[in-house]
C-alpha cells in the first residue's frame, strides 16, 4: 500500500497562529483557496484507487480542489482534527509563555498540555484513532494507492504512530497543501517524503 496525506489549505485561523484543532471549523480564506488551486494544477487525482477526507471544511474543500471531480471523498470522521479543548482557538505563542511546562521545544503543545485544556483529547487518544485508520486501510486496502486530505496535527500522529511509538516531538507540522507519503513492502512501512510542496507559496 502507498498512503498519501496532504494538509489542508490556510485558513484565518492559521494566518493568524491561532490553534486550529476540532472545535473551530473554518473553511479556506482567499489565499488558502487559491494556493490549493495552484498546488492542486500539479497534483494528478487518477493515481490514486481511493480517496478519503476529514468530515471538516477546510478539508472537504482541499478535497474537492486536489481531486478535481475525478474520485468519490469518502469521509471518515477518525480523519477530523486533534481537539485541543479549552486550548482551541487560542494563541499558541501565549499559552507557552503562561504554560511553558505544556510547550515542546519547537513550540507545539506537548502531551501534558491537557493539564491545562482538561477537555481536551490526549495523544493516546489521538493515536488510538489513527491507529484504527491506519490498521483498516492496510486490511482493505494492502495494494492499493489510498490519498487523505486532512489535519496538520493527525498527519503528525500517523507518522508518529509507526515511526516513534506517537511521540509527536520528532514530526513538524507540515505546510498548508503539502503532501507527506508512506509506501508499504511486506507491513513493513517507510517514509518516502515529508512536507512535500508541490508549488512555491
């Protein structure tokens, strides 16, 4: 099986560093938008046997721009973005400064963050989640080529999960519209690239 995960386009909420996790669900701004067309005019939907997407509409629309009407969007609501809870919405730069201790060197929430956001969903959690994702495509799908339009911080988690047993420290956010891929031989995943840009922005 190869996977391919692309991240959704800008939305307001990323232009402004706000986290963006599964309260708010905004669609792409006007940049978000257009930067999704000009990637998506390089991008060829028909490689792919299967096409799934986050139920939510930053997402739904990265979908429908990067597949063109050329493939069905199966959702699956696993695929909807890490809930951050009470941190939702909230400048990230400030909560490090007012909760260091739940800040990772790079400047991501770490996994103690939930002291501090007690709604909010754990890693284990989060994992939990992509785990059953990942382990139902290979089951269904073990030669096939599958594309997912979703979330910076569950791309993250997928490549966490196979690669540092879900510790988010050792993967970046990826940009906006860029794509990340892991191939398969004999179960045994790889990663073939990570943050791959199709356009310059």
């Amino acid at each position: 099986m190869e996977i391919v995960f692309i991240r959704h386009g800008e939305t307001e909420l990323n232009k402004t560093g706000k986290i963006q996790g599964a309260y708010f669900d905004y669609d792409l701004n006007s940049q978000g938008k257009a930067y999704a067309e000009k990637a998506a005019a390089l991008f060829n939907p028909v490689n792919f046997d299967v096409v799934f997407s986050s139920p939510m509409k930053r997402a739904l629309t990265t979908a429908r721009i990067f597949t063109k009407g050329q493939k069905e969007i199966n959702i699956d609501q696993r695929l909807i973005e890490h809930n951050f809870g009470e941190w939702d919405g909230q400048l990230l730069s400030e909560l490090g400064k007012k909760y260091p201790d739940a800040v990772d060197p790079w400047g991501k929430a770490s996994a103690s963050y939930v002291k501090y956001a007690p709604s909010g969903e754990t890693f284990a959690e989060l994992n939990k989640r992509c785990t059953s994702f990942l382990t139902e495509m290979q089951e269904k799908y073990a030669n096939k080529k599958v594309l997912v339009i979703c979330h910076g911080t569950l791309i993250r988690m997928m490549f966490a999960h196979y690669f540092t047993a879900g510790d988010l420290n050792y993967f970046q956010t990826i940009d906006n519209c860029a794509l990340a891929k892991i191939s398969y031989c004999n179960q045994t995943p790889r990663i073939n690239y990570y943050n791959r840009l199709l356009a310059p922005q």
